[in-house]
C-alpha cells in the first residue's frame, strides 16, 4: 500500500524510469520501434529509436506536468481529470 501511495504521489517517476530504461536498452534497440498496434496484432506504427529514447518519455513529462497544473488546489485526483481529459 504504501508503494501505491509513493507512486500515486510521484507519478513523473515513470517518464524518469522509462527514459533510464530506454536509455540503458538504446543499442539492443531495432532502428524503428514499434509503439502502435492493430487487434489483430499487425504493427500500425512505428517510430525512430531516437524519438522513441528522448521524445516519448519527455511527452509523459509534459502531460502529467499539464494535468497537474490544471489538478492543482482541487479535490479531484489526476486520474480522474486524466480519464475526463481523454473521454
């Protein structure tokens, strides 16, 4: 439980883990990444290594500093505006 705490807290942790992970697996990396799939599980598209390493995990960055701007001073949590955004 309090593992769940800690991230729900600290959610820019994962764009954090996800550009270290990315960025420890670069070279095993193919040159375009695979980052969209159909149902029947046929690649829909895909993107550089590079983007993929630096561009994605500094969009997460972004969308969750935007979300919490806006979740700022509300009882809300950032999931639940996450999911209102979306929809």
């Amino acid at each position: 439980m309090r593992a769940i705490n800690f991230l729900g807290k600290n959610n820019w942790l994962f764009a954090v883990f996800t550009f270290i992970i990315n960025i420890i697996f670069y070279k095993a990396l193919p040159q375009t990444v695979a980052i969209q799939w159909h149902f029947d599980g046929s690649i829909s598209n895909t993107t550089s290594k590079t983007t993929f390493v630096f561009i994605l995990p500094l969009m997460q960055l972004l969308v969750y500093g935007y979300i919490k701007l806006k979740t700022k001073g509300k009882s809300t949590t950032l999931y639940t505006d996450l999911i209102f955004y979306i929809c």
